[in-house]
C-alpha cells in the first residue's frame, strides 16, 4: 500500500510540475521578466486555460491526500 501511495505521489509531483509550468503568466511575475508579459490577452481565460486549472487543482488535491495517507501510515506502522 505504501509503495502504491509513494509511487502515485510521484507521478502526481512530475504531473503537478508540468501543470504548473504549463500555465500562461499573468504579468508582472518572472514571464514579464523574460518577454512574457509583452501580449496581453484581452479576451480573459480561454476554455484551455480554465480546464488547466481544474487539472491542476485536482492533481494538487492526489498529492495531498497521498502526503496526509502516506504519514497516517508511517504513524501507525
């Protein structure tokens, strides 16, 4: 069980990364730093954008029950 969790959180974690980075910079952070932040969208978030969000919440949430159930097992191991 352990090793499934550890396994999972991994992937989750490299999944996680790449969600991430995936993401379109919204200015004034590092994008705008290297030309990033030279167009602008005016059109607000696109249904890509949005579903990368959801991905990205919903992998969030696979690393921290992995995280949560990983300790549970080791407290009470």
């Amino acid at each position: 069980m352990a090793l499934t969790l550890q396994i999972v959180l991994v992937l989750a974690s490299v999944l996680m990364t790449v969600f991430v980075l995936l993401h379109k910079g919204k200015g004034g952070g590092l994008s705008s730093l290297f030309g990033g932040g030279v167009q602008s969208n005016l059109s607000g978030s696109t249904v890509v954008e949005k579903n990368l969000d959801r991905v990205t919440i919903l992998t969030a949430v696979i690393w921290l029950i992995c995280i949560v159930a990983l300790n549970l097992i080791q407290a009470y191991s």
